[in-house]
C-alpha cells in the first residue's frame, strides 16, 4: 500500500480546533504516514506536534502557511520542510505578527463603524495564545450575540467584499516564496481552486509563483470533483512543478476537510515531497 500524506492541516495555534497532540492522534486513527501541519503564520505548535508524532511513529514535516496577496487577490502559500532554526523564518513569521496586528486593528475599526464595539478585545479573548485571525472575530460576533453562527458571521462581515475582508496589508507572493526558499522550505501554492480564478488568471498567478522560485502546486485539497486534480496537474506540468496534497483540516467530523481523505497523487507527476 502507498503511503498517506496530508501536508495540509492546523491546529489551535491557528484557526484549528484540536491541539497539536489530539491533532495527531486523530492523525494516526485516520491512517496517515506523513503529516505536515501548516499552522497560519506560526510554527508555535510544531514542537508539540513533533513529540506527539514520535510517539505515534507517524513522520512529521515541519510547515506553515503564510498569508500573501497578488493583485489584490489573498494567496496562501505553504512552505514545507523549513528550518525551524532558521533566522530568516523567525524573521517572517514576526513581519507576518506585525501584520495580523494591524490587520486586526483595521477590521475592529470597520467593525465599529458598523455598529460593533469592543470587537478587538473580543476577538484577542477569544484567541488566547493563538494567531489572531478572522476566525476569532468570528467567534466574538456569535459570542455577542451579533451573528446566530460562524458561517454568518463570514457572509456579513468577515467574508469576501465584507467589512472585515482586508488583504492589502500582506505581502507580495515573490517575497513570501523567498522567506520559504531562505528557511530551506519548499513552497507550495495552497489549495488554487478555492481563489475562483479563471483558468488564464490561475496560470497567471501560477507563473509569477514559479518564476519567483515556487517549487509545487496542491493538486488535491480535501475532497475534489473528479478531474480536479488532473486539471491542476496539467498547470503544475505547464510551469514545471510538483504535486502537492493536503486535506486542509481544521474542525473534526467535516467530511469535505477530514484529516487523510486526499487519496493519492497523480502517478505521473513529480511529487512535492522528492524535493527534500
């Protein structure tokens, strides 16, 4: 039997709801070989995640995933196999600190333009020792009373075209590609299909990622329609990448983003993992 990837998946540290250690444990229930976890911004749980991994004989790959933009547009980009002695990594991971404070700072002033004060506090509660994020103001407005859910709390006012939907303040793909290269990561553009791109327009975003030292595309995040992954792997081919997959989880008992569920690469491509 092949081996089980997922180099896609977060934990408390970011915006996912079970700790590193339960993280891998349901990680080793679900069958899988080897497990990156991407955590947004931070590598903070990668130490728990690395001990709980040795004991459950499960191969760990140190990752993150970075918030960047191109062309307006927010681009997520998983780095793989990084260094987490690296300077240049606890350099970025601080710059990207920096940002989601502001960030905050700015989404709390909309929302308080809204009508909703206190949403910074709120959201900083919320967090706890986690990376600020949407996903805690999302919190805080159910919290409050203002929303009756998460995904509510999104289409009103933290989604796309919303008040709390902020990019600007990220950094340009090219320099994220380079604070991965830097940190002897591999980079890899995170889940494509989920920017609704045209097929020009994901090309477009897939050669600046290359010609910027880019090295693989996932191919396969969480559960596709049939000939996703091919599509992708026809666009990793045409700029010369590898292959990538990850489920993305983030809450248990989602079907759609369960931990393992990606089934396997394109047996024709390179996969991403022979670049370390």
């Amino acid at each position: 039997m092949p081996l089980i990837y997922d180099l896609h998946c977060h934990t408390t540290f970011s915006d996912g709801m079970l700790s590193p250690e339960d993280l891998v444990t349901r990680a080793k229930t679900r069958n899988v070989d080897v497990l990156a976890v991407t955590d947004h911004d931070t590598v903070a749980g990668l130490q728990q995640a690395a001990l709980a991994a040795s004991y459950a004989s499960i191969d760990l790959v140190t990752g993150i995933e970075f918030s960047s933009q191109w062309m307006g547009r927010g681009i997520h980009i998983v780095g793989l196999n990084i260094d987490l002695q690296s300077g240049d990594l606890a350099a970025a991971v601080r710059s990207q600190h920096e940002r989601r404070s502001e960030r905050a700072e700015a989404i709390a002033a909309r929302l308080a333009k809204a009508g909703i004060e206190g949403a910074l506090d709120g959201a900083q509660a919320a967090a706890g020792s986690e990376t600020l994020g949407r996903p805690h103001f999302a919190r805080f407005l159910v919290e409050s009373g203002y929303v009756a859910n998460i995904n509510q709390a999104f289409k009103k006012y933290l989604g796309a075209g919303k008040p709390g939907d902020i990019k600007n303040l990220w950094p340009e793909v090219p320099e994220v590609v380079e604070w991965i290269k830097r940190s002897g990561g591999v980079a890899v553009l995170a889940h494509p299909t989920k920017y609704k791109m045209t097929r020009t327009k994901l090309c477009q975003l897939t050669d600046c990622f290359a010609a910027s030292g880019g090295a693989a595309i996932e191919v396969i995040s969480g559960k596709q329609i049939a000939g996703v992954a091919d599509n992708l792997a026809r666009i990793a081919n045409q700029f010369g990448l590898a292959v990538s997959l990850g489920s993305d989880f983030h809450v248990p008992d989602q079907p759609w983003q369960e931990l393992g569920c990606c089934g396997y690469l394109p047996s024709h491509m390179s996969p991403v993992w022979e670049l370390w």
